[in-house]
C-alpha cells in the first residue's frame, strides 16, 4: 500500500521533473560536452580538448574575470540603490496615502516595458543626440555648467551611468514584491503594539524588518541572477562592450561565439558563468537560513 501511494506521488511530479530535465539537465550536460571541444559551431570537425577551454578561462582571459566585475559592480549597485529605493516606495504605499493606486501603476510602468525600448530613451536621454542631451541641458539650466559631461562616452562613468538605468528599469520588480510582502503582515500586529506605545520606528524595526526578511531574500536572490544576465538593455543604451567597459559575461559568450568563432570556448563559458551564479545563490540562501 506504502509504495503504492509513493508511486502515486511520484506521478504528480513526474511532468514537471520531465519538463525540468528536458529544457535545462540535459542542455547543461549536452552544453558541457561542447566544452571539452575546439569547434566553430558549423562545421563536422571537432578537435578534443579536454579541459583546456576552461584552463584558459580561469588562467589567461584576463576580459571574462572583467566582464565578471563589471557584472558584480552592477549587481552591487542594484542590490544596494535598487532595492532600498523599491522597498521605500513600496513602505510608503502600503500606507494610507493619497492616490497610493497611482503610483503603484506608475511604478510598475518601467519593469513591463522592452530593454530595447528602455536603452534607446535613455540614449537619447543621455547621450549627446544633435544637443537633445536632456541630461547635461538640466544641469547647465540648474546652474550646475561644471557637471556636464559625456555619461556613456567616458570610460570612468559609462559602467556607472549603465547600472543606474538598469536600476530605473528593475525597481519595479522588487517593489511589486515588496509590496506584496508588506500586505501579508497582519494589521493586528501594528495595532497591538500602538497599544502598547510603540512608537512608529519600533514597530518597523520590531515587526516590519523581521517578518519581511523572507522576501528581501527572495528579492536580493532575484536581482543577483537578473542583473548578472543583463546584456540587451547594454547593447541597445552602449552598442556593446565598449572597449570592454560595459563588457559583462554574457556578451563576452556572444562574442566568443560570434566575433570568434569559438563555440566550444563559449559553452565552456557559458558552464562557468552558470556555476559561478549557483554558487552565489547558495551562499545568499545559507546566508537568509542563518539570518532566520
């Protein structure tokens, strides 16, 4: 009867495990093969390699472990700037505010729009389009002539200028999230504690932070695997690596694949860049167990 009823169980998720396997086991393992091979993707010929692919990228690509930082540093920005800005906003909504509904709709307006049509705007924006700089014009209109500057043409603070969009375009996200979070703490609790003359900041510090730490992991693990991945929103805002500026790893895979011709390099890349986004999701969920 047991192993009757285990079987039983078995059967309910057996076609999500099938699903699973198909679209990410076995194109992982598939994709590690062609990793251990000097291929151009086209043709019949595949030379043996062994590991040498993935020798080269821990020991001589000194542009993967940049594309890698500056992958880290729009992480960073985004973990930090990003998701305190959509945690603020979704605090301030989820209270008895004036037109609270607004804002949530004009909040959640850049998160469902395209990258390709989020990194054109702020090209335009930003950069110096036949002098449509909205940018450098409000500055030098503000009286601040001296902060002018070439934003996406300057080495120094074309990374910078890349993450920031990208947090213009991703708080959304994260605020819809919090939000949600924040509607599921019981209003009993607030009351109660008033009753007990709990002043505003106590009841955040007391009731808010803890019962929401849950979802910051959860949101702090969604935008580390979101913004590692980022690459559309820089090549439509930069054109690309720009000098390797605003390189990050998937671009780097592309261009192995494409510019190259090395595909087995790129799924050796491509291996690397996935184990090394396990691993920092890992660390993240032991972090959030030991924070509980």
């Amino acid at each position: 009867m047991k192993i009757k009823d285990t079987l039983e169980n078995y059967t309910f998720v057996l076609p999500a495990v099938t699903i699973f396997s198909i679209f990410y086991i076995i194109p992982f393992i598939w994709v590690f093969q062609l990793g251990l091979f000097d291929w151009d993707g086209i043709s019949f010929t595949k030379v043996f390699v062994g590991l040498q692919n993935f020798k080269e990228i821990f020991l001589q690509d000194r542009n993967w472990w940049q594309s890698m930082w500056n992958a880290g540093y729009i992480t960073l920005i985004a973990l930090t700037f990003q998701n305190i800005l959509a945690f603020m906003l979704a605090w301030a909504c989820d209270r008895e505010i004036r037109m609270k509904n607004f804002y949530r709709v004009i909040f959640f307006i850049p998160p469902v729009l395209s990258e390709v049509v989020v990194g054109m705007a702020w090209r335009f924006i930003i950069n110096d389009i036949d002098g449509a700089n909205v940018i450098n014009r409000t500055l030098t209109q503000m009286g601040f002539p001296h902060l002018v500057h070439n934003w996406l043409s300057d080495p120094n603070t074309a990374l910078t200028t890349v993450a920031i969009v990208h947090c213009w375009k991703g708080f959304g996200w994260g605020f819809l999230i919090f939000l949600a979070g924040l509607q599921t703490i019981p209003r009993e609790l607030y009351e109660a504690a008033r009753v007990d003359g709990a002043s505003a900041w106590q009841s955040f510090k007391k009731i808010t932070l803890p019962l929401m730490i849950p979802v910051m992991v959860l949101v702090a693990i969604l935008t580390v695997l979101g913004t590692m991945q980022v690459f559309v929103l820089i090549v439509s805002l930069v054109g690309g690596e720009f000098a390797g500026h605003t390189s990050v790893p998937v671009l780097r895979i592309l261009a192995s694949m494409r510019g190259s011709s090395r595909f087995g390099y790129a799924c050796a890349q491509g291996i690397t860049f996935g184990l090394v986004l396990i691993i920092i999701s890992f660390i993240q969920y032991r972090f959030s167990k030991k924070g509980q």
